[in-house]
C-alpha cells in the first residue's frame, strides 16, 4: 500500500499481533497507519471489529460496561 514507506523492524510485530487480533477481537487499537491498511483491505469487515486509533475513541465503546 504505501511502497516508498521504509519498513520498520517493529512492522512484523505489529502485523503479528494484528493478524491474531483482528478474528478474535471486538476492538483493537492500533496505530493510524495500520487502521487505514485493515479498512482498505476491509478486514474489518470479516467481523464485527471495531478498529480505533486514540484511547479517547476506546472510552465510549467500554462505557457500557
């Protein structure tokens, strides 16, 4: 998606993590970059999962609990 974006060693982490995340989570929160790549490839929409970018999105979600 972004080829003249230089990759980052921590990129395999966060992608590790993500790909667990996304099929058994309801929220994940992740960085801006990740969110807008999982909403192109709409890998959000496999599952209900709410991908958020700031602690301040995550606070109404657990509101209700």
């Amino acid at each position: 998606m972004q080829r003249n974006r230089r990759v980052d060693p921590n990129d395999l982490n966060d992608i590790m993590s993500l790909s667990v995340a996304l099929p058994y989570c309801d929220v994940v929160l992740t960085e801006t970059m990740w969110r807008a790549a999982i909403i192109y490839a709409k890998l959000d929409k496999l599952r209900p999962t709410r991908v958020l970018t700031t602690a301040g999105e995550l606070a109404p979600v657990l509101a209700p609990l």
